[in-house]
C-alpha cells in the first residue's frame, strides 16, 4: 500500500487539502499570473479550514457557509481597507460573527477560523499595497475563485476518500474499544491481593474519562458508515465495516458489564483466578482487535482468530459464573466482529433507517444559536470577550513600532483565545513555541531566496500539515501556521528588511498577542462551575431515559429507534463532563469548588452504566429463562424508580439522605444460589441499579449545592 495511504485519516485529510492548494495556485498562476495566484491561494486556504474528514454528502454543508463566509470577510476588507475606523469595524463585526459559530458546537468550529483567516489574509493583501477600485474587485474575484475552487476540491476528493476514511473510522474505533479494554484489564489485575498490597485499588475516574472519550470516536465512525449503508450494495465492504462497527459498539457495554461484583468478590483462590482469567481474556481480545485494526489499515489479509485456551469457572459462586457468562459473551461478539468483515452475505443487524437515525445532523438550524442568545450563554460570553481582545489588538498594533504586519497581532489573538481558560493556556504555550520553531524555518527559506514555485510548495506543505494536526498537535499546527503566514505575506507584499527581522517582529506580535489572549480570558468569563448543574440535570434525564430503553430491551429488541440515541446522549454528556473537570484545574482556586463532588457523579454514573449493560445482557442473551409474570412487575417497578429518582430537581437540598429500600438492601446482600435461575439474579441486577440511582442523585444534588462564582 502506498504511504499515503497509511496515514491516519485526519492527516489524509491534510494531505489532500495541500494538493489541492497547489493545483489551484498552480492553475491560476498558468491563466492570470502571480497576483493572481497569491489571491486565489489565500481564497483557498481560508475555505479549507473547514475541509474534515466526512463523507461527500456532509461536505456542501461544511464548504458551502465557510466559502460564503470567508468570501463575505474578503468583500468587507476590501470595502473598509482604505478608512481605518471601518476596518475596525469590520475586524470587531468579524470577531464576534466568527465566534458565534461555536453555537453549533464542534463543526462550527471550522467555519470561525474559516472567517478569521480570510480576515487576516485579506488584510495582509492591502497592507502597504493600496489598490484602486478595478484592483481590488479583480482580487476579490480571485479570492472568490480560490475558495469556490477549494469547495470543489475538498468535495471531489471526499468522493476518492470516502472509501479509505470509513475504513479507517473502523480502524480508530478498533484501537481505541482495545485500549479501553486494557484499561479495564489493569483495573481488574489491581483488585487481586498482591496488587492491593503494593498500592490501594485505582479509582475508576480514569476509566470513565477513557469510556467518555471513545465515545467521541464511535460518532465519527457512525456518521461516515451508518449514513452510507443505506445505498451500500448487498455484501459490499462498506455493509461490512458497518456491520463490524455496531459490534464494537455492543462489545463496549460487555466491556462495561464486565466490572460488576468485581469489588465484592471474595478474597480467595477460586476468585483471584477469576480475575486473572477475566484481566487475561481482556488483553487477548485487545490483542485481536489490534490485530484486525492493523490489518485494515495496511489492507492485508485479516488474521486468523487465536482461540484462547479454554479455563473452566468456579461453580460454587454465583458472582464468577455470572462473570464467567459475561466473559465468553464478550468473546462472542469478538468473533462477530472478525465475521462481520469476512462474511459477504451477513445481514445488517440493523434495519439502515434506522442507523441513519444516528448519523449527527449535518444542516445548519437557527435553535443552537438562539439559545446562546442570553447573557450566560458561553458561547455568547466567548463572543463578546473575543471581540473586546481583537479590538484591543487592533489598536495596540497600530501603536507598535513596526506596524506593516498589523494583522499577525489579530492572528495571534484569534487562534490562542479559546472558549474556557485550560484550552487558551494550552494554546498560548503551542503557539508560542510553535511561532518560534516557524520563524526560524521562515528566516532560513526567505534568507536562500527560493523562486515563487518553491515558496507556493512549502505553502502547500505547510497548509497540510497545519490542517492535519489541528487535534492532534497543536505545536506541529502553530509551527505550519507561522510559515504559511510569513510565507503568505511576503507573497502580497515582499519586506525589504532582512528575514530575520521580519520574523522578529513576527515572534514579538506572537508574543504580544498570546499575553492578551491570555488576559481578557479573565473578561467576562464562564467557569465552568457555573455550568455544572445544568450539565448534570441533563446527565440524569439522560440516564432515566436510557434506563426506560434498557429495561424494555426485551420487547422491541430489533427495531427500537430510540435507544442507541439515548445511549449515546448519556456518553455525550459524561464527555463534556469530563471534559469540565478537567478545565476546572486550570481556573482560579475561587472558582474551583465542586471537583471532588463531580467527580463523583462520573463514577456514579460510569457505574450505573455498568448495571444497566448487565441487565441488558440478561433481557437479551437469556430472555428464554425468564419468567414474565416474575420479571414484568420488576421490570415496571424499578423503572418508576430510576425515573423518580433521577428526573427530581437537582437543586433540592443536598444534606438530604437519598430514600432508602430495606427490600433492595435485603436482595442486594442475598446473592442467587449458584446455577440459579436467571429471574433471582435479574432482581438483584435491578436492585443494585435502584441502589446505584440513589448514589448517583445524591453526588448530583451536592453538586447542585456548591457556591456559584
């Protein structure tokens, strides 16, 4: 397989957004010459921010907003370049409208810097290079060119990549459904005594960070795969893969399952050979799935399955043989996955409107933004800040000694001011770094003087990479930007001052701005204490309602259109909480408070997912063995229970002891006889999941409680 081919999809990505830089540029400059070129190319470059990886259909919706909007940017400098108090204006209107973008949240992220970067570009055409009116329209239609061209091209290499991303989507998952397992490998490995001796059991925090994250990485492999299998030819590789991937997703909440009674197992011999078979059977199917993913990825042949030795569970307790039954489930899917990508005549396990159904929408409603339109909106916040530091950056560069690259102070503001505290500091660290590693390269390639073709390829190398690495590493995207800008300007308007000094004054601008991005993070701000509650309300609307679907998973087991949406809305909201615990380490130690007790509420809820997906693989994989007339009314009544318990206000007064069940406390410490019948060992599932629900409302009313910034 050729290497390119190899690379991992978002750098595939940037590959392809390169080349189709330099073959417009390349183009234009064949038809209408250098200015020409330099133009279109900054037409281009600002559209192809929004160029991800998605499937064709997605693209008009990404490309079409960033091609309007950085064309709209382009036409508004050039009507504001020649009277500086309308083209602050202009980058204050800029700033604001950008930002509000994020009201989409994560795919609108691109369309801001699509905006941002045509500001920046077109300003850096009119600096020290006035235009008059036949000038500046025939520039802006070069700009229109680029960006129109740009579209073009991110839309027909999306159809010759559509292939190799949903391929590697699967790969992603693959690895990353391995590593979680891992994970829960160590964390079962440590709960043997030896390990217990060396240092206390881990805490689980790590591992509902790790289930909240994997989380992100299904979506994007549902919505390039659940969206195609609809007019995928019958045994076609992509029905395949979609196959394969509803799967792993099942195979996660085996996983899941998996952790149940493990802290409530006896200290002895039959127990910790338990564990060591359950830690050992983990690491073998992380092995397989590793397997299968590198295969995928190089396009070789899949590997056999390595069937792993048969160990015989204890029988005298009915924890290990319900682990042991959970254990062999979880290597069942295993091996479906493995046939799923060689059995062409498969079925879907899914009817594909259905799986449709999962796919992230991909137009452009106005509700996101209208309900960021309040004044504790973050977004709104972000909006509001952002523009009061570009308007601050835009005069203080104006005042500067050197004041021929005024825009690259606004450059520097805009990509470092992020929506939350945490990711600005990281962002000002990356791009101070970064700026500096892409000054040097700059001094060095201007100082040997290169042809225009030379500088149009480092620009187009530079693009790639920058683009490639935006969420991988944002040091490698610093670095690249700082080229491609360089590189860009003195393509408008060649310096007459020594490299080194223009990337002097290039590193101070950095510099500079990264220090007002950094200070007016602390303008109207919104800690992420103050989102808490409304993060947790939706946390446990989410968990009754996927409890609901849980608890019926028996009755409409093959058609439910509902439940995987409410699965995945659990995993959502545990990511963005995640998410927020961690940004709270960056803030200020006043506006900290409520960390210990979130913290909480995650392995509350990392555990209350645990007993529904064990309840699930009852209902589903022995539904057989139970009886209705016993399961049905305890079906209904836990079900009134968890809705009762998870769906009251949160507000309520946190010093409150949650109600208490004595007959769940009776059926919780009466385990099933072993070899029991599945019904007993049902309602102690379920009597733990009531037990479970109680904690977790209880973790959200202290939350709920804690002073507000």
């Amino acid at each position: 397989m050729p290497f390119p081919w190899r690379l991992p999809a978002p750098l595939l990505n940037g590959a392809s957004v390169g080349v189709g830089l330099a073959v417009i540029t390349a183009v234009v400059a064949s038809i209408g010459g250098m200015p020409a070129a330099v133009a279109a190319s900054s037409g281009a470059a600002a559209a192809s921010v929004a160029d991800t990886v998605s499937t064709p259909r997605a693209k008009t919706s990404q490309m079409v907003p960033a091609v309007m909007g950085s064309v709209l940017v382009a036409a508004l400098v050039a009507l504001t370049h020649a009277n500086l108090l309308a083209l602050t204006l202009c980058v204050l209107a800029v700033s604001f409208t950008s930002v509000m973008w994020n009201a989409w949240g994560k795919r609108g992220g691109p369309q801001t810097f699509a905006m941002v970067l045509s500001l920046i570009f077109q300003m850096a055409a009119y600096t020290s290079h006035p235009m008059d009116a036949g000038a500046t329209w025939q520039h802006l239609g070069w700009v229109t060119t680029g960006a129109l061209s740009l579209a073009v091209w991110s839309h027909l290499s999306a159809m010759m990549l559509a292939g190799r991303y949903r391929t590697l989507a699967l790969v992603d998952s693959l690895r990353a459904l391995s590593q979680l397992m891992r994970t829960q490998a160590a964390w079962t490995t440590s709960l043997l005594p030896e390990a217990q001796a060396a240092q206390p059991a881990p805490s689980l925090l790590p591992m509902v960070r790790q289930q909240a994250a994997i989380a992100d990485v299904f979506q994007s492999a549902r919505d390039l795969l659940y969206s195609q299998a609809a007019k995928a030819p019958k045994g076609s590789r992509t029905l395949r893969l979609t196959s394969a991937l509803f799967h792993i997703v099942n195979l996660r909440d085996v996983v899941l399952a998996c952790q149940l009674d493990l802290d409530s197992l006896p200290l002895d011999a039959h127990a910790q050979r338990g564990l060591q078979t359950l830690a050992q059977t983990l690491v073998h199917q992380a092995d397989q799935l590793d397997a299968i993913a590198l295969a995928l990825r190089n396009n070789t042949r899949l590997p056999e399955p390595v069937p792993l030795p048969a160990r015989p569970w204890p029988e005298h307790d009915a924890r290990l043989i319900s682990l042991g039954r959970r254990t062999r489930h979880m290597v069942q899917i295993g091996e479906d996955i493995a046939n799923s990508l060689v059995k062409t005549s498969q079925p879907l396990p899914m009817n594909p409107a259905v799986l449709l159904t999962l796919v992230s929408p991909n137009d452009w409603t106005l509700a996101p933004l209208r309900d960021q339109l309040n004044w504790q909106s973050p977004v709104l916040r972000h909006a509001l800040r952002a523009t009061l530091a570009m308007g601050c950056a835009d005069a203080l560069a104006h005042w500067l000694p050197w004041t021929s690259h005024s825009h690259w102070l606004l450059m520097t503001v805009a990509v470092v001011m992020r929506g939350n505290l945490e990711q600005t500091l990281a962002r000002r660290d990356a791009r101070i770094l970064g700026t500096l590693v892409g000054c040097v390269l700059a001094s060095a390639l201007l100082w040997l003087n290169p042809g225009a073709a030379w500088l149009f390829a480092v620009l187009a190398l530079s693009l790639s990479l920058a683009h490639g690495y935006v969420q991988r590493d944002y040091r490698i995207t610093a670095a690249s930007g700082a080229l491609l800008a360089l590189l860009q300007a003195h393509l408008f308007t060649p310096s007459h001052h020594p490299a080194l000094f223009v990337a002097g004054e290039r590193l101070a601008d950095t510099l500079i701005g990264a220090g007002l991005a950094w200070a007016f993070s602390y303008v109207l701000p919104s800690w992420e204490q103050g989102r808490l509650p409304a993060l947790v309300r939706r946390l446990l609307t989410a968990q009754a309602r996927y409890a609901h679907h849980v608890l019926r998973w028996h009755q409409t087991h093959a058609q439910s259109t509902q439940r995987s949406h409410a699965r995945r809305e659990v995993y959502d909201v545990l990511w963005l909480l995640a998410q927020a615990l961690e940004r709270m380490k960056k803030e200020p130690k006043r506006v900290r408070s409520g960390g210990i007790e979130l913290e909480t509420v995650l392995i509350r809820s990392h555990r209350l997912i645990s007993h529904l997906a064990g309840i699930k693989g009852l209902l589903t994989m022995r539904q057989s063995d139970l009886d209705p007339a016993l399961i049905q009314p305890a079906l209904q009544h836990t079900e009134q229970a968890l809705v009762s318990l998870l769906t009251q206000p949160v507000e309520a007064d946190a010093t409150a002891s949650p109600p208490s069940s004595d007959t769940n406390a009776d059926i919780i410490l009466a385990l099933p006889a072993a070899n029991a019948a599945p019904g007993p060992w049902l309602l102690h599932r379920l009597a733990q999941t009531v037990d479970e629900a109680q904690a977790l409302a209880h973790a959200a009313q202290a939350v709920a409680q804690q002073p507000r910034p």
